[in-house]
C-alpha cells in the first residue's frame, strides 16, 4: 500500500472512521480521488490502483452499514440491493488486496464479507432472474471503445486502469433473448416472486432486534428443526414439501417420522440477547401448490445494472 494512503487505512482500523458522516465522507473521497489524479498524471498505476482499493473498502463499509440500517428500519429490499453491491465488490476487490491477510485483520473485511453471505441467506429470495442478451453495442469502461468479435481493446476485464476498474458497458441492446429461472445468476438484483406468497423476513427481524449494531457479535446457526405431521394436514401428497425441498410431499418427509425445516439459532453478545431457536417455515418461498410457481413476477431491485462484469 502507497505510504501516502497509510493514514486512510489506518483511520479505517479505528472505531472512529466517519461512515455516517456525510460531508467528511465527502471530503475523504475527495482528498483520495485528487492523490489519484496525481498518480495519474505521475504515470503510477500502483498508486491509483491503491487509491482504487481505499476507495472501494471505504464503499463497502458504507454499503453494509447502509444495509444494516435498511434492514433496522425494516426496508428490505433496500437492504438487499446494498449486500448484493456489497458482496459483488469483495469480488472484485480481492485479486488486489488480500484482505485476508493478517496484516489487515483489523479492517474486519473478511468478517464484513462473512455477515454479507449470511445476512443474504437469511433473505427469502431462493429463484433468480438471468437474462440473456442480443447486445447492439458493447464499449470498454476504460477507454470507450466497442467491443464486438472483430475489434478488442488491450483492457482486461476486472483490471484496473488509472485507478478505475474494467467493466463492459452495454450500450444498446437489441432484444433480449431468453429468460434464465436459476438459483445461481451472476447477479442476484432480479428475484422471482410467486402470486399469492408473502415473504417471511421474521429471522431478519429477530436478528435485528436482538443485536446492538451491525458489528455486535452475532452468529446465525443453521440446523433442522423436525415437526410433527400433525401441522401440516392440509397438505396433499403431491404438493410441494413444507420442508422447502421443492420435492412433492410424498417423495420427501412423508416418508420421514417428522418434517424437518430449515431453523436457525441466534446468538449474539448484546444485553438483549435471547438465544432464540426459530423454525423458518417456508424460508425460501412460500409455496404449497405448483401452480403458484408456475406464475409470478419479477422484482428488480436495481433496474440500471446494465453492464458486464
């Protein structure tokens, strides 16, 4: 790290880093985008690459914040568009800085990045939109240049150029060609919505309540929680499992003594803390009969996310 950016990483170890201030955030991005600039005009790629990686830990910080009092005030999918954010720059930060490594152990990075996965998978969204593109017109981030199977410009994707990193901008698109449902998309912004099912964000919201902040040490266990058949008599044989298998009823804890959904145990170190075993039913979505999957929406959070990565 560029000894002129030491005193940024080392306000970021402390308690004290501005993340809700915004006017001092202002001024941090300012001070740092203008060393950049020097770098540039000085031909250092290391330095604007190290401006480039204090400015996108600082982003983070501020997007898990941002995410955790989003879900505080009970905005979920607000929430959600920050880890989704939040999670996809870890990855594109780590093949530059290994936060990983002891030396900075103390940005709490790679616990941030833990919290975001688990914080996300405490979310309900379990089935994803991907589409698929016919693109018109696709430029370089860096030097605005179209890309298509006759010309290449020599920036790598996920490269980073005078302190900016490479991305592939979609510019014109001329139709959009299949539609992917997927449990893994590149990107998780569009997520399926079946009719007639509400989501169930009650493991977010005891999370919340029973810890004092974003870093209070909280831990989510996951584990299976088996319920008598007795609950779930309205179910028929071939509807969907309860247990969220997505298998028929009949293929899966019919045959068990029990039905066993997914449960998560809460603990965390706050004055609030009640260790709390909940049974999330129906954690992924809701769904008792096949046709409600058959017939849903899709809800974007992030309509504007055009570009490849």
């Amino acid at each position: 790290m560029n000894e002129e950016l030491i005193p940024f990483i080392t306000k970021l170890k402390t308690k004290d880093f501005p993340f809700e201030d915004n006017e001092e955030i202002k001024t941090i991005f300012k001070e740092i985008r203008e060393l950049k600039q020097i770098f540039v005009n000085k031909d250092d790629q290391n330095g604007a690459k190290d401006c480039w990686i204090v400015e996108t830990i600082i982003n983070n910080r501020i997007r898990y914040e941002n995410a955790w009092i989003s879900l505080t005030q009970r905005k979920y999918e607000k929430a959600w568009r920050e880890l989704v954010f939040c999670e996809k720059w870890f990855e594109y930060l780590l093949p530059h800085f290994n936060y990983m490594d002891e030396d900075y152990s103390d940005l709490f990075l790679d616990e941030i990045e833990e919290r975001t996965k688990t914080l996300m998978s405490l979310f309900p969204y379990y089935l994803f939109f991907s589409p698929s593109y016919v693109i018109k017109k696709l430029v370089c981030s860096i030097c605005n240049e179209e890309i298509n199977p006759f010309n290449r410009c020599d920036h790598k994707l996920r490269e980073i150029y005078n302190g900016e990193i490479c991305f592939r901008i979609i510019e014109e698109i001329k139709e959009i060609n299949h539609l992917a449902l997927t449990r893994f998309p590149r990107w998780k912004l569009r997520y399926f919505k079946p009719d007639n099912v509400n989501f169930n964000y009650d493991i977010l919201s005891i999370l919340i309540d029973r810890s004092e902040n974003s870093m209070d040490g909280w831990n989510v266990i996951a584990d299976k929680l088996g319920l008598s058949h007795e609950n779930f008599k309205h179910f028929q044989p071939d509807h969907y499992c309860p247990c969220g298998s997505f298998k028929s009823y009949k293929e899966c804890c019919m045959k068990n003594d029990s039905v066993y959904i997914n449960a998560y145990r809460i603990d965390t170190n706050s004055k609030r803390n009640n260790n709390h075993f909940i049974s999330m039913r129906f954690r992924q979505i809701k769904v008792e009969e096949e046709e409600k999957i058959q017939h849903g929406s899709s809800v974007i959070v992030d309509p504007e996310a055009f570009y490849f990565d």
